[in-house]
C-alpha cells in the first residue's frame, strides 16, 4: 500500500470518527447500525483496516449524512463520489428549475425565493424583488450584517427583531448540527457575535397565531407573515439537495393589502417622458 493511500484512509477514519462523534453515538451503537462489529469499526478509524465500498455506504446511512458529505466521505476512503454534483444553473437541473420557477410564479403577489443552505439566493419572483429590491445580488454574509449589526438595515426593520434574531440562530445551529458546512459556521458564529448580551426574549405561550410571526416595519403600517419551507424529497444530486423553497404569506388582512398593492405598483410600466407620445 502506497503512502498515498494510507493518508487517504486515515483522513477517511478520521472523517467516519467525526461524523460519529456528531451524531453522538459510540462505536458499539454505530457498528450494530452498519452491521459490523465495534473491532472492525475501530481499526477503521484508525486507519488499521480498509473498509469496502458497501460497508462505507452503510456506516453513512447509519450516520444519516446528507448527499454532499456522502460524496466526501467516498472520496476520503478513495472511492468515487456516490452522488451527482451538478451546478444548479446545468441542464440537469432545468426541470427542478422549472418547477421551482412555476411554485415561486403562482405565489405572486406575495415573496417567494429558492436558495440554498447557506442562504444563497437562487430565483425569487417578483413578490420578493418588490418587498425586498436586489435581494438576489446580497449575499449571506450581507444579510447576516442587514440583521444583526446594530445599526443594520433589517434590525430596525422588525418589530420584534430580539425574536426573530435568536429564532435565526436556533435554525442555523440546527442545520449546523446535521451538516459541515464551514462558511454556515462561519456566518452563525458571526451573527453569535452581535448578540453578546441580548437577552432571549420569554416564548408567547399565549399566542392564538400557531406561529413566530415577523412583524415588519413599513412605513407607518405593521406587517405580519409567516413562512413556509419546502425541499426536494428522495435527492440524488448535491445541487438539489441543499435547495429550499420560501414562500412567505400574509398572517392578516392589512398585510395581505399591503402586499397586493406593492405588487401592483411594482408591475406597473414605467411612466413615460411628457415629450413622448404615449401609445394608444
């Protein structure tokens, strides 16, 4: 065996041991899961024994990993990757867009956006672009600063910001939890960084709404929404496995008004110069 492939195994026992150790579950509970044994298991993770393809594929199913970290932990073991990784924008992919592009169409007048896990923005429709303009040119980083900087734009835009902040903090860390994704890491510990100091505010156990709801800032008027999140099930592909779909809705009438007549206004053509004839 070359010092090559030791390396690779290595870094793929180490790779396994994290992974477990993520799902806190020992080694007796992980080798009953795959069906081997915890001696075998052991001598995996460090690198004294070269597992086959099909044992890996159950020590992940085991583990739970999402398509991206399967792909790695094959690698790591020397092995090709198990999943497709195409870029969202490939032609493999032009269905799913297309379905995507028809949910986030139909939600107008009210916002809607793709993104991925990290909270990339992927297609929005105008609902979105008219409540939020540009929205698909900031990037995570640009909204995590927009919602937890003190002086940020959407700090001062929610009603109850201290809520809707620790609630953003409470998902992020959730799907840290199932994942290794190091730039959601980074952007979560920043966002941490900005709440030394704020207080978790105590849960409204007496709410008759079902739902935390954002309550926006709009002028002189109060908007309130709640959201739903869908994902692709039975994924075999990296790209589509980390999409989300957002469809935000409006929780009350004066929203629901709010939301239709933004949409109008920004569907409307632009006003025409008084020295242009205006087409009949």
């Amino acid at each position: 065996m070359t010092q090559k492939k030791e390396i690779e195994i290595t870094g793929f026992g180490r790779l396994l041991k994290f992974w477990r150790a993520k799902r806190k579950l020992s080694q007796l509970d992980l080798a009953a899961m795959a069906e081997t044994t915890p001696r075998h298991l052991s001598f995996i993770e460090i690198g004294r024994s070269r597992p086959g393809r099909k044992l890996i594929l159950r020590l992940v199913r085991a583990l739970d990993l999402p398509v991206k970290e399967v792909n790695n932990i094959m690698v790591a073991a020397g092995f090709p990757p198990e999943y497709a990784a195409h870029d969202f924008s490939d032609d493999q992919i032009k269905p799913f867009r297309m379905a995507m592009e028809a949910i986030l169409d139909e939600h107008n007048p009210y916002p809607a956006c793709a993104m991925d896990s990290v909270g990339n923005i992927l297609m929005v429709n105008d609902g979105m672009r008219a409540f939020v303009p540009n929205i698909e040119h900031s990037t995570p980083e640009q909204s995590v600063e927009a919602m937890f900087v003190p002086d940020g734009a959407m700090r001062d835009l929610f009603e109850n910001w201290a809520e809707m902040a620790w609630n953003w903090l409470d998902r992020q860390r959730a799907e840290l939890a199932i994942t290794d994704n190091p730039r959601l890491a980074e952007l979560l510990a920043k966002a941490e960084s900005y709440m030394v100091g704020e207080e978790r505010p105590e849960p409204n156990t007496k709410s008759n709404i079902g739902v935390l709801s954002p309550r926006m800032k709009v002028g002189d008027q109060v908007i309130s929404t709640f959201t739903t999140m869908t994902r692709i099930e039975n994924v075999v592909d990296v790209a589509l496995s980390e999409v989300r779909v957002e469809l935000v809705f409006p929780l009350d009438e004066a929203s629901r008004i709010f939301f239709e007549t933004n949409f109008k206004k920004f569907k409307l053509p632009p006003l025409q110069g008084v020295d242009q004839p205006l087409n009949d």
